[in-house]
C-alpha cells in the first residue's frame, strides 16, 4: 500500500540545470541528507522570507 501523506504535493514546477549545477545539488543535499526536492523547498522557503513580493516583480521584469 502507497504512503499516506498528511500535506500531498500534486504540483510540478520544474526547471533545466547543467551538469554542474546539478552535481552541486546533489552535493549540498546530500551534505544534510536532504533530497534535492526538500532542499529546494527549504531554499524558497528563505528566499521568500528574505524579498518583499513587490521588489520581486521590479527586478524580474
């Protein structure tokens, strides 16, 4: 039987990296037994702490 997840994520963001920055993703979660995905998360998640959603959109367009 599958796992019960108590927060289910059924979004899929996805973005394309290279070979580089992939092994160095893997490097970092892999240095705090995180997979690539919680740690991702975890790097939005500071990310979003840290920019006010207004400046965001000046800076990216």
């Amino acid at each position: 039987m599958g796992k019960y997840k108590d927060t289910p994520r059924y979004n899929v963001i996805s973005m394309r990296v290279s070979d580089d920055e992939r092994k160095e993703l893997h490097n970092i979660a892999s240095q705090y037994s995180l997979s690539i995905s919680d740690m991702m998360r975890q790097a939005m998640d500071v990310y979003t702490r840290y920019h006010e959603p207004e400046s965001v959109g000046r800076r990216l367009g």
